[in-house]
C-alpha cells in the first residue's frame, strides 16, 4: 500500500504542474481596449429582495466580484460587451451579455433553485432538461451525496429516487447492496440495472470470488463519492432504449466532477466519526439460558448427560459473557479527507482531486477498509469552440483487512460458553472464525476520453473511448487452529480477479432549425469488448502456519481458472423535434448484438418513442391558470431487452474436473445446454404530468409506469436428478410492473437570511406474474402463482401454539397456499433543507413498507438448543397446559417441537409479517465559519459540519434491524461524523 | 461546398463503420477453461479423461460417497453416536430426518449428478468416433458399474426413485419416480453389461478403477438384497475362485496394497487421504472427542479376543468420558504420503454374502465354512456345524463386526433382515416408525418436479 500511496504523491505532483502550466501558460491574452465600470444590483426573482454575496464573474476570465451587503456591485469591464456568469447558492445562474453604454441601472433577478426546470440533466449519448425531458430520470447531486458520510456511492441514493430500492446486505464496510429500478422484471437474475460510469459501462455484479466478511464486494465502494457530479437514473422507455438490450432494469449513470471555467479553488474536506450497531435484541442472561435448557429437557422427558449437555453439567454456571457487546458492541471508526483543485479558462477546464477514506468496523481487532483515490478531468476546446475534448481517469486503490465471516451469528452463543473454549461448533464458530483473516485489494481505473468536432452550424462528429481495469485480489487465511476441530496446518484461498473493458462509440450530432421549431439528431456505433480472468487457488499442506499468506509455501495447491470474454456492438439513433417550446417528439432505436447468445440468435432491435406537451406554454392555459407556472404532459413507450446472462451459457461444454485422478486430468459436463435461447424483451409504458405553482414554489410530479417482460430469459431451476439444478432458457411467461411515482417539492419559506426546502418521494408498485404457460406442471409450479408477485413466499397457515402440547401447530391440510407478497408494499423519501443565515440544516428521511421474516425465522435453532442463546422475548413461551402464548415449548431437539418450528414454523405466515419502518437517514448540519473571501485570508470559505447516518428508526420490526432482517448480519451502522471543509 | 465535402467524407466513414458492424465481431473464441461437447472425446485420451473426471468427482472431498453417506448411515443405523450439534446429522441419529434436511438433498444430488455424468459419458462415447474399439467397450462398462451403483443406493435409501437414463433435462425434469423393481432390474442389466465389457485385469494400477469382478461383486450385492440367493451365491463364488485375491491379515485391511481389495478410489482432496478417515477419527488436540463415535452397542458387540476391535477400532478419554471411534483407516489429515484409498468392494463381504445366501438356500455346512473364513482372520474360533437361524445371526453379527462405517453395510443388512424397528425402535429418541426405512426426498426435488411424490411418513 506505501508504495502506492507513494505513487499517488508523486502523481498529484505532476498534474500540480501540468495545472500550473494550463493556467499561467494556456490562457488567451487579453486586448487592451477601454474599460468601462459595470454597476449593478442583485435581487432574488421572487421576492425583489436583494441578494448579499452574489458572484459576478466575466465569462472566460477571473475577472469577478461579489455583491455587498445591498445587493449592489461593481466591476471594471475591458470592451464594449461584457459576458457575465452570475451565481449565489440556492439560485440558478444567470448567463448574460451586456452593451456599454447602460442606459438605466443595472437590475439582474435570479431565481430561486428549487425550481431548477432547467438544470442539466444527463441522459444516455446527450443532454436534457428537466423542463424538455420527455423520458423519466431520477437525479441526485453533489451535495447531496455530500451531506452522506458513506464510503459508497450507491448506498447515497436510497430512499431519494422514487421507484429505485436500495438493499444493503450488512452493515460491513465494503459490503454490496441490492439495486433495482421499478420492480423485478426478470424471474430469476440479472435484475441489476446498466451501471454507466462517465459514458463507459462498469460491472454491475460483485467481482468477489473468495468471500469475505461483508459477503460479495459491491464493484462501487472503488468509487469516491467525493467525486461524483451527479447521479441520473433512468427509468423509462424513452430514457432507456438507446442502450437496447441492456437497458430493461433501468440504467444508473454516474458522472463525475469536472472542472468549471473560473478562478482556480482549492476545497478541502476533512471528516471523523464513529459508528455503532444500533438496534439488537436482548438476550437472555446465564441464568435464563440455563433455565430455558433445564426446561426443554424436562420437557422433551430427557436426562441431562454430560454428552448432551456440557453446558449445564460441565461448564460453569456462573459464567456471564455479553456476547454481543464483545463481538459487535465495538465502535467503528470513519475518517475521510478529499482535496480537490479546479478551475480553468473558457478553452481549458480542469478538475484534479485526491481522496482518502477509512472504516473500521465494530468487531473485535482493528479489522476495516480503506481507499485513496484520484481523479482527474481535463477539458479543452478550441478558440472557435470547433474543437472539444475532454478526458476523465478516476483511480483507486481499496483494501481491506477484515475476517472470512460475518460473526454477528456468534452472539446467540450461550452465555456461559467458557471464552477459549476450541468447542467452535454452533454458534460459536465466530470466536473461532476471528482467528482467520480476509484481505483484499482493489485497483480500479476508469477512464473516458472524447473528442468533438464541429463540422458545420448544423453537423458535429463526436468519438468517444472508454478503458476500464478492475484489479482485485483476494487472500482467506484459515490456520488450523480456527477450525472447530483443530487441524495440524492450515489452509488458504487467493484469488485474483483480473477485468478489463474498452469501449468505442463514433456519433453523428446534426441540430438544425426546421420551420417553428428545432430538430436534433443522433447517429452512433458502438463496440465493447469486456474480458475477464479469474483464479482460484486453494492451499494447504503448509509446513509452517507462518505461511499462509503465500501460495508458494503450500504443498498442495489446486488451482480453477476460468477466462470470459464478452463483445458487444450496436447502431443506435435517436431524433429529437421540438416543436415551439410546446410539443416535443423523441424517437430512439438501436440495434444490438451480443456475443452472450447462439448462433442466429445474437442480434435484435430496440427502440421507443416519447412525447412530451408542455401545456402552460400554451396562452389559453397561462390565462386561464395564472398560478400554474409549469405544466407538462410527456408519455413514452418502447421496448428494450435483458442480456444479464452469464457468458458462453449456449456453448455445450466440458471443463477440468477439479482434481486429476490417478494422474489423468478429467474432463466433466459443465452444464446443461441449450443453444437456442433470444433476448428477453422488456416493454415500458408511462405517462407522467410535471407541474410548477407559484413560480415553481411547489412542484409536483406524478408517473405511472407499466413494464412487460417477456420471453423471460434465466436460469430454469431443475430437480437435480436432471444432473444439474438449472438451466438456461426462454420461459412462455410474463412479469408485469405497474406502480405509481410521486414527487412533490416546495420552498416553504425563501426569505433573505431563510430558506426551507422540503420534498417528499412515494412509490407504490405491484410485481405480477401475468402469464406462465404450463406453470402447474414446471418445476416452479411450488415458487410461484400467476396473478400474484414474483417475489412471493407460499406459507402454511399458523393455528398458534397448541395449549396442550405446547408446540406450532398448523393447517396442514390446506398446505402451503398462504401467499405473501415479499416485495415493497410502498417506499420513498422525505427531505428538508434548511437555510439561517450561515446555518444549514439537512434531514433525510427514509420510509417503507414490506413483508420480510421474522427474528425467530432468522434465528433458525429450535428455541432450546444446545449451545445457542436466545431473546429474552421468548421467555414468554408454553410451559403447561393450557398456557395461551405464541412461543411454543422449549425443546433440546425432540421431534414434535422441532419439526413445528424447521419445517412448519418457518415456512409459515407466522414467520413472515409486515415491516414498516420509518428512519431517520441523515442529518448533515453545517454552519459557515467564513462565508465570502476575506483580505486577510486567503480562505473564501470555512464551515464546520456534523453529518450522521441512521440516527433512529421507528418500526414495528421486532429483531435487529428492519432494512437487513436478518439476525446473524450485521445491521447498518448509526454512525455520527465531524468534519471541516475549507473553500480556497 | 467545403462543408459538402466534409458532410460526405463523414457519411461515407460512418457508413463504413456500420456496415462493418457485420456479426464477426460479437462471435467470441471458445472459454480457453472448456471444450466444447463435440470435440470433448474426440480420442482414446479425452475419453480416458471423461472417465476419470467422474472418478475425481466421486472421490473428491465435497462429494457425499467420499464421505458422509457412510457417516449419515451409520448414525442412522445403530453404528455411531454423535458428540456434535448440527441438526442434520442429529436428525439422523435420533431416527426423524425431515425432509428439508441438508444430507440427505447432498447425498441424493451427488448421485444424481454421477448419474448424470456418466449418461452424458455414455452418450459421447456412443457419438464418438475416434475413440478406439477396445477403449470404447472398457469406457462404456466402466459408466455403466458407476451407474448402477449409484442407483443401487438410490432405490435401498430412497425407495422408488426416477430411473434416468438420458441427458435431455426436458424429459428427465418432469420424470416421475420409477417402480423399485424397475429400477433392480436395470441396475442388473447395466452390472451384466459391465462385466461382460470388462476384463478380469484392472485397466489401471492400484485397483483403482474397476475390473469385472467390481462389477460381479456389486451384482452379488444386488441380487442378495432382492432375496435372489442363488444367483447371489453364484457371482460371489466366481469372484472367490479369482486367483487375484485373498483374505489380508487384520492390520493390512485397508491399506492401499490389500490383496482383499476388488475396487478402491483413489483420494484426489488436498489434505486428505480418505474423508472418511477424516470424519471418523478425532483430531489430535487432548479435548477434541471424536465426532461420530461408536455407538455402545456396537463396541460391545465385538466378541473378546477380536482382532477387529482392537486393530478396526480405538478410543480416546476427553475429560471424563471415553469415545471409542472407528480406525479402520488411520490417516485423518495430509495427502503425503497416501496410504489409504477408499475401499469400495472388498472380498470379505464377497464372502459374507455367499455365506448369508448359502444359509438362505439351507447350504449350512458352507455357509459355515465361508463364516469362519472371516472368524479365523478376526482372530475368533471357528463355529461348528448349527442351526440355520443361528448361522444367520451369525451372519448379521459377522457382517457387523467386519463391514462397520462401509458403505451403509449395516443399515443395508437390518432393511434386508427386516430388523430395522426391533433393533433401532429402543434406541431412537425420535421414535421409530415402519415409514422410517426409507428416506424422505429432499423438499428441494419434491418442489422442483411436481411428478414426484414424498415417501409415507414424510
């Protein structure tokens, strides 16, 4: 890591000079003609009232000034025409060209942001606006992901866009999360949505192959949200068809920050804290436990042994260890710096940044992650501006220090367990499982070039080039005495994962006016070739356990390698007519081949439609409606398709067998095969309105969406006597999503010195499996139910607990026919922002509803078990006859008990009970300590802030935590941060 | 007019980069890791690899055979004890498997997928044309003794299970369980199939894939549990007359060289010799007792003076108590060197069954004469001449003592007697019921193929 970190320094320095070059050297000379002396006022559009601290600047200079205490500026001008950019936090900038000589004062009006209609929005090959957007896409930006003290960028957006749920799968760092865009729309995987990172595809699936304590590894924690611009999700067919065959689940595209034309600025942010797990159940005591063991062996008629029970018999009774507070009641710590240099002049801009982030977690050790991380962005246009190009390289290098486990299951290990016991069974394992060690290290470097000529007013050609390189190596260490039966030497596992993409997309842009209104164009090809090398080595046979960190010292190493190449190429166009300001036509179409398909198979057309009306430009409507600042009416419809399929599926191949017998390397079937299957397609349909009152004030926006997938394309679960447990193939079946979105934002109160912003996001959506030829007799005929939601659980129906026999009793006859719908009933968000004076303060909550397992689901041993500690919620169980309670009897393992709770208890609807929750996300309060540039300093601006994440949560969930409901991972963390961040 | 050039040089290269975007460029090389089915055996070589591939995988670690079919057996039958907590295993030992229990969906899918294997085998020797005559007949009676005996502990576990022969997963998805007779009966084509095509020598060193007489002495196997004693009788002699093998001294048994040895894996696992030897030995540390140990009735069982006892069998005292574990094979951990192989047929249960179908057919004197056979190598003194209800108590008693933690054995043999609720009914703390003889299908098969049906009790 040194030597990286090393590397880093030196390469800071290089573009230090580089920077130094551009600015001194690179800029145009100014002319000498008269200067003229610009007077002028500030005031906010709304109210009239002035603003203090506005910047004015001269385009393509650092020529600028800010406005004083009555909104009043000025500025000496060289030429008769002056170009101004003027900008004040939470108003829109104003470009704006001014003639000498004035003849009456000066007055600009700014607006005020929350009704940014015409903020820039990314969509796929281009740009939009909110107000000309015919499609849906979802944003958030820099300051929101900014207020969020998380290592990564996905975990930023949960709950801010309606219709995109965020799952984490712990509260580890590094740890992955689940992601999808409208609903389920493939049966079985690849729902991930198309993950751009600044117009070059990243992966989307974890990269992981020895697993580590946070499971999977999310591909994004590589990325420094430090240095994100912005994150637009796209939803719809019209923002989604021109990426085709991989656009069904929604696309995400991230873009990174780039350097503004301006005087150069320094920001440095510095931040520390801490993180705690939160909510967890409380356990019984040693005298509770014994008590609960005492009680099921007398209720199971048997004699305590010492084989049967050591806890009771041999261990000492005596003993208390709060499990809990020694394996996860640790505080994690969180440290973050970013430094980041920008600037520029109207012909070069340029963005360098340098970061560094660190998380420990709450185990036991200094178990945790880091990453340092760089970006940097250049972007030069020529004088006539014929030219452009602009250049993005973000590179990091992540590494953790962690355990091959989660041990958060080891809490529920009997309270009386002597601390170094080797009795590493049962729930124990994870004492056992922090003598082991998980280490992995990232380089991840993803970089976009593209250029841009203009070949005529009418005509540009633009080319871009992606080059993409993810680097992970993985190393587990299990030395032999980490086994719950010692070994006499230990065992490894590397493995290195080695990904590289390129990408070349030429384009045609044509733009022209034509009769009232404006066409534009665009015309593009597309080549990707991804390739990826993975090994597994397993070691063992080790003459020293001081060896495990190497292969080489290993006797015995068995090594799997397996090569993927994927390729890809499209022809895509869209064309873009609007019509007036009012009626706008979006076409989109593309064509695509992938190599993830057979034979004839490989190519297929996508493509969609969208319209778009905006209503309040119409004079009969802003006269008849004055307070409807904003209205417009957009619709879209097309069709795109799934290729997330594993490379090769069609090929009917024999692989190496792990292990050669008696010499001969043996060859084995690698799957069932089937080498014609096609593209599973996705139809989107959605209207949506968009309104602004009282000058954008309030702003609403309501969607309705409906997508059809179908010729559903996945991994066909088998009964294994077919040889495997799945197959590939098209399924006659088709998945409906139809849900309803809801945004409304409002500036509450805008006044000098206060300003409040609140917004509120609602989805609602139902998953249905709408047609499934021959599902009764399929191998799913038991998973699933036309009419009902994929994601649904069949249940037996729970009686309560016998009073007589005191276990779960059920309604067998009826079987598994309780249907229960797994997926978010609704979901959404709610902020509010907070201006006073120098103080801000931002809330985020996040709110949902589903239907997720139970505590005692997820506590899977039979209440009463040896060894594994239990709720003190469970005391309140059956102990005689006729005791009326829902917690059935405690048992050491007897038939009658054990079966009511494995087989029946967990597969019924006792198990399974609607969660609600309602959280508190984030607070981030920050106060300026120096607003405006000061003579003496050279700092322009200083604030302190605390930003925390999960401070509290009111649910209806009776285990740890509603999000991850599940009692042996680590829940998300509440964590509290501190920091510092300085404006040179 | 510049700008009409311009427009056209650009068409003209963009028209060339589309029409270029003809389909070579999304048609990928083969994975550089795999081969593609029709090249696969292609020669004598790869298809001596198509066979091995399947032998790795049954003697791999992670593979139930290698393994825990032969502890989960034990536990279930009255052979071993359990001194750990999981709760597949304890299900087995308190006699209530549940249907959802992990073991029993490995064990069944382990062999399923062998089966699997060795019919896609079948199928690319079949359509294999550069594969020799000689190697093509050896191969194939090969995949069919491996098939068998896979199905032979499907319908012995499991009872009627779907009998499949073919790759085509359309028709094998939906394939209902078959009639155990059915079942037998193709499990004995396949085995006279196999002995025919194979040759009395071993086609590899070390015994460790099979010649005829594996697949004769699975045959004899077969026959004695369909009650079929003659022919069980007859298959065992022909092996007995075999001049490659004989009785090895008590200590040697189960060392890789046994003369007694008919068909053995080699261990492929790093760290290993036999994973059996792994699970049923204890590791070294003082407080570490032997998961499975045996079970008292077993320990008491061995008569004195039984060489097997103290060279089969050992005990380790951890505090207080004292565990006695089975030693048949003694390497626990490490693969160098590697003495020990797997032992799948051995002559010493040739010649129980003979014994057991000689006393069926009222042929007591042998059946006496083989009885003492395995009575002398254990150290034990011959019997006389006895009743035929002893000589068979005798039987079971021998096959007890002699065949413990192979296989199953014992298990088989009370199913075979009829004897599995007076012997295990006492000792079950789960209760013992007639439904019981057989395993549930795993939950897992049962939702996945709507055709098959669970087993009574289940």
């Amino acid at each position: 890591m040194n030597s990286l970190y090393c590397f880093l320094g030196k390469l800071c320095l290089y573009i230090s000079y580089l920077i130094l070059y551009l600015l001194f050297c690179a800029g145009e000379p100014a002319n000498g003609q008269n200067a003229y002396i610009l007077k002028g006022r500030i005031v906010s559009a709304d109210n009239q009232e002035r603003l203090v601290g506005a910047s004015i600047l001269l385009k393509g200079s650092n020529n600028g000034t800010s406005s004083d205490k009555n909104g009043l500026f000025s500025l000496s001008v060289p030429g008769d025409r002056a170009a101004l950019v003027l900008s004040f936090i939470g108003y829109r900038s104003v470009d704006t060209m001014i003639s000498f000589p004035l003849h009456q004062e000066l007055t600009i009006a700014l607006s005020p942001d929350a009704a940014a209609l015409d903020e820039t929005i990314i969509i796929g090959y281009g740009t939009t606006t909110k107000k000309l957007n015919t499609g849906n896409v979802g944003r958030i930006n820099a300051q929101e992901i900014a207020r969020q003290p998380v290592g990564n960028p996905l975990a930023a957006l949960a709950g801010r866009i309606p219709g995109l749920v965020i799952t984490p799968f712990s509260g580890l760092p590094g740890s992955n999360y689940t992601v999808a865009i409208r609903g389920q729309n493939s049966i079985s995987n690849g729902n991930e949505p198309f993950y751009i990172v600044d117009g070059v595809p990243y992966v989307s699936n974890s990269m992981s192959q020895v697993n580590g304590t946070s499971g999977q590894q999310s591909p994004f924690s590589s990325i420094n949200p430090s240095d994100i611009e912005s994150i637009e999700v796209l939803k719809d067919a019209d923002a989604t068809a021109i990426y085709g065959s991989r656009g069904s689940n929604g696309v995400i595209l991230i873009t990174t920050k780039k350097g503004k034309e301006g005087k150069t600025r320094a920001e440095l942010t510095v931040y520390k804290g801490i993180g705690h797990v939160t909510r967890t159940m409380e356990l019984m005591s040693t005298d509770q436990y014994l008590a609960m063991r005492r009680e099921a062996f007398a209720n199971d008629g048997i004699l305590p042994s010492i084989t049967n029970a050591p806890d009771l018999l041999s261990w000492d009774p005596k003993q208390y260890t709060d499990w809990k507070k020694l394996l996860i009641g640790n505080a994690a710590q969180i440290e973050d710096v970013q430094l980041a240099l920008s600037g520029g002049t109207q012909s070069t801009q340029l963005r360098l940044s340098g970061g560094f982030h660190r998380e420990t977690t709450v185990f036991p050790g200094s178990l945790g992650s880091k990453r340092g991380s760089m970006q940097l962005s250049v972007g030069h246009r020529s004088s006539d501006n014929k030219f452009q190009a602009n250049f993005t390289a973000n590179y990091s290098a992540s590494s953790s220090d962690m355990i091959p486990a989660d041990i958060t299951g080891s809490i529920y290990s009997a309270p009386n367990t002597p601390v170094n016991s080797n009795d590493g069974s049962g729930p124990l394992a994870g004492i056992l499982t922090l003598r082991q060690s998980f280490q992995n290290l990232t380089h991840s470097l993803v970089s976009n070039l593209s250029m841009f000529y203009h070949l005529n007013a009418n005509l540009s050609l633009k080319v871009s080039g992606g080059y993409t390189k993810i680097d992970l190596g993985e190393t587990a260490i299990y030395p032999g005495n980490s086994y719950a039966v010692a070994r006499p030497s230990g065992n490894s596992a590397f493995g290195q994962n080695n990904f590289q993409s390129w990408l070349a997309e030429p384009q045609l842009l044509y733009t022209k006016k034509l009769g009232n209104g404006k066409l534009d164009g665009l015309l593009g090809a597309s080549w990707q070739q991804d390739l990826s090398d993975r090994t597994i080595m397993n070691a063992s046979g080790y003459s020293s356990e001081m060896l495990l960190g190497t292969p080489s010292g290993a006797s015995v190493l068995t090594v799997s390698a397996n090569n993927t190449q994927y390729r890809y190429q499209a022809a895509f166009a869209r064309l873009n007519y609007n019509y007036d300001g009012r009626y706008i036509v979006n076409l989109t179409g593309r064509r695509d081949g992938s190599s993830r398909f057979g034979p004839g198979r490989k190519f297929a057309t996508f493509g969609a439609v969208g319209a778009a009306w905006l209503f309040s430009e119409e004079t009969f409507v802003s006269r008849a409606l004055p307070f409807l600042s904003f209205g417009k009416i957009r619709a879209s419809y097309g069709v795109t398709g799934n290729d997330k399929i594993g490379d090769y599926q069609y090929l009917d191949t024999y692989a190496g067998a792990q292990y050669p017998y008696q010499g001969v390397s043996g060859l084995l079937p690698t799957r069932l095969f089937n080498a014609d299957y096609g593209w599973e397609t996705n139809y989107k349909l959605e209207w949506a309105m968009d309104l602004g009152f009282v000058h954008d004030r309030i702003r609403l926006s309501v969607s309705q969406f409906t997508n059809r997938s179908s010729n559903q394309l996945l991994s066909y679960v088998l009964p294994v006597q077919t040889g495997f447990p799945g197959i590939t193939r098209n399924l006659p079946a088709a998945v409906k999503n139809k849900g309803w979105e809801f945004e409304l934002q409002t500036v509450n109160i805008q006044k000098k010195n206060l300003r409040w912003n609140t917004a509120v996001n609602l989805s609602v959506a139902r998953n249905e499996l709408t047609k499934f030829d021959g599902l009764e007799n399929s191998s799913y005929a038991s998973r699933y139910q036309i009419g009902e939601p994929l994601n649904i659980k069949k249940l037996y129906h729970y009686l309560g607990v016998n009073p007589q026999t005191g276990t779960y009793s059920f309604d067998l006859e009826q079987g598994q026919n309780v249907v229960r719908d797994m997926s978010p009933t609704f979901y959404g968000g709610f902020s509010s922002d907070l201006h006073y004076k120098r103080l801000e303060l931002n809330l985020f909550f996040q709110f949902s509803k589903r239907v997720a397992p139970t505590y005692l689901y997820s506590l899977t041993a039979t209440p009463g078990l040896r060894g594994y500690n239990q709720p003190v919620a469970l005391l309140d169980r059956w102990q005689q006859p006729a005791d009326q309670t829902d917690i059935q009897r405690f048992t050491t393992g007897a038939a009658e008990p054990a079966t009511a709770y494995g087989t029946y208890y967990r597969n019924s609807d006792a198990a399974y009970l609607p969660v609600s929750f309602l959280r508190l996300k984030n607070v981030s309060l920050s106060y300026d300590l120096i607003a405006a540039r000061n003579e003496k300093t050279f700092i322009e601006r200083c604030s302190i802030f605390l930003r925390c994440q999960n401070l509290f949560t009111l649910t209806n969930y009776q285990g740890n935590d509603p999000e991850v409901t599940n009692m042996s991972t680590l829940p998300p963390l509440r964590t509290l941060t501190a920091g510092l961040q300085f404006t040179f | 007019m510049k700008h009409l050039i311009y427009l056209k040089s650009c068409g003209i290269y963009l028209a060339f980069l589309l029409l270029s975007a003809c389909s070579d460029f999304v048609q990928v090389d083969a994975p550089k890791n795999e081969l593609i089915k029709g090249n696969a055996f292609s020669d004598d070589q790869s298809a001596l690899a198509g066979i091995s591939g399947i032998y790795s995988s049954m003697s791999n670690q992670v593979s139930s055979l290698s393994g825990s079919l032969h502890v989960v057996t034990g536990l279930y039958a009255d052979e071993l004890n359990f001194t750990s907590s999981e709760d597949y295993y304890n299900q087995f030992f308190a006699g209530r498997i549940l249907a959802a229990n992990a073991s029993v969906q490995k064990c069944w899918t382990d062999l399923y997928q062998t089966i699997y294997f060795t019919n896609a085998f079948l199928e690319g020797l079949a359509g294999s044309e550069g594969v020799s005559e000689t190697q093509l007949k050896q191969l194939t009676a090969e995949a069919k003794l491996i098939r068998a005996f896979c199905y032979y502990y499907l319908v012995t576990l499991w009872g009627d299970v779907p009998l499949i022969h073919t790759t085509d997963y359309q028709i094998n998805q939906i394939f209902p369980r078959s009639d155990q007779q059915k079942v037998y009966e193709a499990i004995t084509t396949d085995l006279i199939e196999a002995a025919s095509g194979l040759a009395a020598d071993y086609p590899s060193l070390e015994r460790a894939r099979p010649n005829k007489y594996a697949a004769m002495a699975l045959l004899s196997r077969v026959y004695l549990q369909q009650k079929n004693w003659a022919l069980a009788e007859a298959q065992a002699s022909e092996i007995l007359s075999s001049s490659l093998y004989g009785l090895s001294e008590a200590g040697k048994v189960f060392l890789k060289e046994s003369n007694e040895t008919i068909w053995q894996l080699k261990p492929v696992s790093a760290n290993r010799n036999t994973q059996l030897g792994y699970l049923l030995l204890p590791g070294t540390a003082a407080s570490l007792a032997p998961v499975f140990p045996l079970s008292a009735s077993l320990s008491a069982s061995f008569e004195p003076g039984d060489l097997r006892k103290s060279l089969w069998t050992a005990s380790k005292t951890v505090s207080t108590n004292t565990y006695a574990y089975a030693a048949k094979y003694k390497i626990r951990v490490g693969d160098s060197p590697l003495n020990e192989y797997l032992i799948v047929f051995r002559l010493a249960e040739q010649i129980l069954i003979r014994a057991e179908a000689r006393a069926r057919q009222g042929k007591i004197q042998l059946a006496v004469q083989d009885l003492n056979m395995i009575r002398k190598r254990a150290g034990l003194s011959a019997l006389d001449g006895a009743q035929q209800q002893v000589v068979l108590d005798q039987l079971v008693h021998q096959r007890q003592n002699e065949l413990f933690c192979e296989w199953g054995d014992r298990w088989f043999t009370l199913l075979r007697q009829q004897q599995t609720e007076s012997v295990l009914g006492p000792l079950k703390a789960g209760g013992w019921k007639k439904t019981s003889d057989l395993w549930p299908l795993p939950l897992s098969e049962i939702n996945a193929n709507p055709k098959l049906t669970q087993n009574e009790g289940y």
